[in-house]
C-alpha cells in the first residue's frame, strides 16, 4: 500500500503541472484555511475574498515554490501576508455611514429556541471570548489549536521569535480562562 504524498510534494508535483495534485491540496487545506480566516477577519465576504486571493497567489507561485518549510506553514504565511496587506488598507478606507448603527439595529434578532442548546452556547462562548483577544493573540492560538502548527512555524507564519509566540499563547490562553469561568 502506498503512502498518501506530503503536502510539500504534491506542491512540487503542482509546480512541475500537475493539476491533480492541486486538488489534493485544495481539498486538504480549504476548511482550516477558510476558518482561519473567517476567525481573524470575522466578516465572512471579506475571508472570502482573502481566501480566494490566498490560493491565486499559490497558484502564481507554484514554479518558485521550494519545500523550506511544512506547505501549510508556507501557505498560512501567504494568509498571515493578505490579512497585513488588508488590515494596513482598512485604515485608509472612510469610516462607516452615520446611520449604519440605525441600519444594523433594523436587522432582525437571529435568536431561535436551538440557540438554548448548551453544546451550541459554550461553542459560542468560546467564539465570543476569541473575538475578544487581541489580533496578535488570536492569530497565534488559532494557528496552533485549530492548524497544530508549532511554535516555530507560527513564529514563521506571524514574523515573530518563538518566545514572543509562547508569551501571546500564554496570554490569550489566561484571557479566555478568564472568559469562560462559569
């Protein structure tokens, strides 16, 4: 039985035209990607598009690539890089309508009798009280509860030394304790 290929060579394989390869690594990486930027972005048409721009960007890059790293460390440093270009130009967008608090109180409550359910409210606890941490922080503990990336790859990722990923890490895990006591 033949092992499944790495990440790195199917990369490799996608770089040297092979679409298939692609697509395994599309299928790979799609959810954890998505949701990571969905988490960092909280906007879901905003990490749609970064997510689209994302993969454009490794499909640009696929002659150069070089295994240097674990492809998902490669490919969440290209989404650590958008997130940065997109923040950087958010500051130079003007500011939101002045009725848009009017606007967004004129939408509809999406309360529903499911959200009672426990399961479903400490899930969103957990959202909430991550929404909640610093950017820096929540970045850096998305990467490693959600992708297991290690603290050097996030230290890659994020432009950071590892002590400075242990210290975020150490903080964003005291804040959502502090959160989440019952």
């Amino acid at each position: 039985m033949q092992a499944e290929p790495t990440d790195e060579e199917l990369m490799l394989a996608y770089g040297a035209g092979d679409g298939a390869a692609f697509e395994l690594l599309y299928a790979r990486h799609r959810g954890p990607l998505f949701r990571f930027l969905v988490h960092q972005l909280r906007d879901h048409a905003n990490a749609e598009e970064l997510y689209q721009d994302v993969w454009q960007r490794v499909i640009v890059a696929r002659a150069r690539y070089q295994p240097d790293a674990r492809f998902s460390t490669w490919l969440f440093q290209i989404a650590h890089n958008r997130l940065t270009d997109h923040w950087r130009a958010a500051k130079h967008r003007p500011p939101p309508p002045e009725d848009a608090t009017e606007r967004a109180e004129r939408e509809p409550d999406p309360s529903t009798p499911e959200r009672s359910l426990s399961a479903f409210e400490e899930r969103r606890r957990l959202q909430l009280a991550l929404e909640e941490l610093p950017g820096e922080q929540r970045e850096v503990i998305m990467l490693r509860l959600e992708q297991e990336l290690s603290l050097e790859e996030i230290g890659r990722i994020t432009g950071v030394g590892r002590e400075t990923v242990k210290s975020r890490l150490r903080y964003a895990l005291d804040k959502l304790r502090q959160r989440l006591k019952p």
